[in-house]
C-alpha cells in the first residue's frame, strides 16, 4: 500500500505560509505503517487540482489533499476531485444542517456561499468536521481512495486522528508500524559519509538515507515491520554497524543538537564555557538553549579583523574575565579571495587553533561555523584533541 499527499493552496506557492500539513500528514502516515511515495502543492484552480488528483489516483492506492474546502470562489477543491473522479457534485442536507448547526453554536448564521460546502462528489463518504465548518469527504474509487481534509491544522490533525487512521486501519487492514531512527554527525561532510556507510544505502528494509544540513549531517535507518519491537529489532544491528563506520562523527540522536550535546557534556563535569564570537550565531545557540545559562558564561563580539592569533587572544581575554574553564572562539573571513572560517578553543591543557575552509554562499556561514565550534570544544571533552 502506498499513499501520495497534495497539498492545495496558491498561498503555498507564494511562500505566503508553510505547508506544515504534509509533513505532519508523513509521519502520522508513517507511523501506520503506510508507505508515502509522493506529495506536491498544486494552486487553488480547478483545472490544474482535477489534474494533480487524477494522476495521483492513477499511481497511488491513497490519496490525500488538504485545503480548499472552505465556502469562497478560491476553493475549488470539491469540484476538481468531482471533475477528477468523473462523479457530478451532489448536495447532501444532512450536510446543510451539520453547518447551521454548528454555526449556531457560535451565535451566527450561515450565509448562503457556506451551503456550497454541503455539497460532495457523487457517492463520497461524509466526515463530519467537528472543529470547523468544512465537512470532509472519502471517494472510493474500486481502484484508489482520495480522503480530502481541510487545510487548517488544527482541523486536519483532529480528522487525521479521529476519522482518516482509523478508516484506514479498516479499509486496508494496518497492523504494521515504519519506524526510524536518526544519527547525527558533525566534523564530516554528505559525500564523506556516503563513501563510509554507501553500501548500506543500497539496503531495502532496513534502509539507510542521508540528510545534509549547514556543518553536519543526519544519517536516517528506516525499518517497516509488524510492530514497534520488530523494527527496533531490524534497525539494531544496521545501526552498529553505522555506528562501528562512523565512530565519533556521531554525537547524537533524534533531534538533539550539537550545542545540546556539548552543554550536557558540560553539565556533567561541571565546567564552564565562555565564547567570543564573529557572527552572533554561536552566542545565539547557547543562550536560547534551555538550561544552558547553567554552564554558559557569555560571549563578546569578535570584530572582522579577528585574525586568528587576535582570536585567540580574545578568547583567552574571555575565558579569564569570565571565570570559565573553557573558551571557545569563531571569526570569519568570507572575503571571495579568502573563504576561511578560524576556530580557537582554550580549556583545561587543551589548545587548539584550526582554520577552514569555506566556499558555500555567506548566508550560510554563520550557522556552519557556529557548529564547527562547538564540534571542536565536544571532540576536546571526549578526548579527541591532543594536549
């Protein structure tokens, strides 16, 4: 069984606001074990939605949309799914009186354009929205399901709980679970880990993906099985192995962060950490991070001119005036002809100065370099860096 997500919505394709639905629609449908092939975002016009909806139907056992099922001319959503599936739009009073009544609750009055919402595609299934005014609607097609929920979250996550899975586990059986596991390195670039572990990539169930973001990258094993324990059990020995490859370029797990590691690390020895800092970016992550004011002196600014032998005697400034036992420095020279990022770390009989490269767009420095930092000071606490 394999499910497509499309999103609908031309504020969506403005950037006007984020399309949170899918991605909370994957892992809810991941969770059930249903494997999702594809999503997309198609404009609020008929045309181009019947179109997105019947390809989908022709390659997907289910399909969902969310959006454009409010009571206005731009949503249309209803009559592309009607167009799609060949089924003329048909009104349906219990639907009507569903509507007024809940409007009534709120002390108002439907207007005329709401009963456009009381109306489905030719023999779909009714699901009552109670926690908005758009009903929903499933359309069995002999060949696919297309389960069309609105695009407010609030209301497509109660439907996609209380109606949408448990149709799904009757309709097709569910029982299994797909579960996934992600490391997360630091210190290695995408292609190095791919020559590390790219045989694993080849594997089916479980499987091995690469994610890249600015200075790391998270390695994902994924198990389908029928149940929770089968899939721990799956992904166990893909992951020593992983582990076995990649050694200490792995710092964490799930969604922890390198600073969260290194904090807590921290916090453990109980020592202290002050920083200096060319972009603002390193002094931001520590001091947004929950707890961490328990470890985390502060930080001072590192001009543009902190060359690294001025880096370093900043952060030695720092660290002393602080009273911390680590300092940890960052500047940058992002200049087209130079391209470097300069490190330098001070804490107990630890010294390090490094230099790095840097060829990526400057937007990204900042964050890249903020990480690289940190990796330094968490690979010195595990006793990585030389004396």
């Amino acid at each position: 069984m394999n499910a497509e997500v499309i999103a609908i919505g031309t504020e969506l394709l403005l950037g006007a606001i984020a399309d949170t639905n899918s991605a909370h629609i994957a892992r809810a449908l991941r969770d059930a074990g249903v494997d999702l092939w594809w999503m997309s975002v198609v404009g609020d016009n008929e045309a181009r939605i019947a179109e997105a909806v019947s390809r989908a139907l022709g390659r997907s056992d289910v399909v969902i949309t969310t959006g454009g099922l409010g009571p206005t001319v731009d949503d249309p959503t209803r009559a592309a799914i009607a167009r799609a599936c060949g089924r003329p739009l048909e009104y349906r009073p219990a639907l009507w009186e569903q509507i007024e009544a809940r409007f009534q609750r709120f002390g108002r009055k439907p207007s005329e354009n709401n009963r456009k919402q009381a109306y489905l595609p030719a023999g779909a299934i009714a699901l009552e929205n109670p926690v908005g005014t758009a009903p929903c609607f499933i359309v069995e097609t002999g060949k696919s399901v297309l389960i069309a929920l609105p695009g407010v979250p609030r209301e497509m996550e109660h439907m996609l709980v209380h109606a949408v899975l448990p149709y799904l586990r009757r309709t097709f059986d569910l029982s299994g679970v797909i579960k996934a596991k992600v490391l997360r390195t630091v210190g290695i670039g995408e292609s190095q880990v791919d020559e590390k572990i790219g045989d694993l990539e080849l594997l089916s169930n479980p499987s091995v993906g690469l994610a890249a973001h600015a200075g790391q990258t998270d390695v994902r094993i994924t198990a389908k099985a029928a149940s929770e324990a089968e899939a721990d059990a799956l992904i166990a020995p893909l992951e020593a192995q992983v582990r076995g490859r990649l050694g200490h370029f792995i710092y964490g797990e799930g969604q922890e962060s390198v600073e969260e590691v290194t904090v807590r690390m921290l916090k453990e020895r109980d020592e202290t950490l002050a920083v200096v800092d060319g972009a603002g970016t390193l002094i931001e992550r520590l001091a947004r991070l929950a707890g961490g004011e328990k470890v985390f002196r502060g930080g001072d600014p590192a001009g543009p001119e902190a060359a690294p032998d001025l880096l370093a005697t900043a952060v030695e400034h720092a660290r002393n005036t602080r009273a911390a036992d680590w300092g940890v420095g960052v500047s940058m020279d992002l200049r087209p002809e130079a391209g470097k990022i300069y490190l330098y770390l001070r804490g107990p009989r630890v010294s390090e100065a490094r230099s790095l490269g840097f060829a990526a767009s400057p937007a990204l420095a900042p964050d890249w370099a903020a990480t690289a930092a940190l990796n330094l000071l968490r690979l010195a606490l595990i006793g990585r860096l030389a004396g």
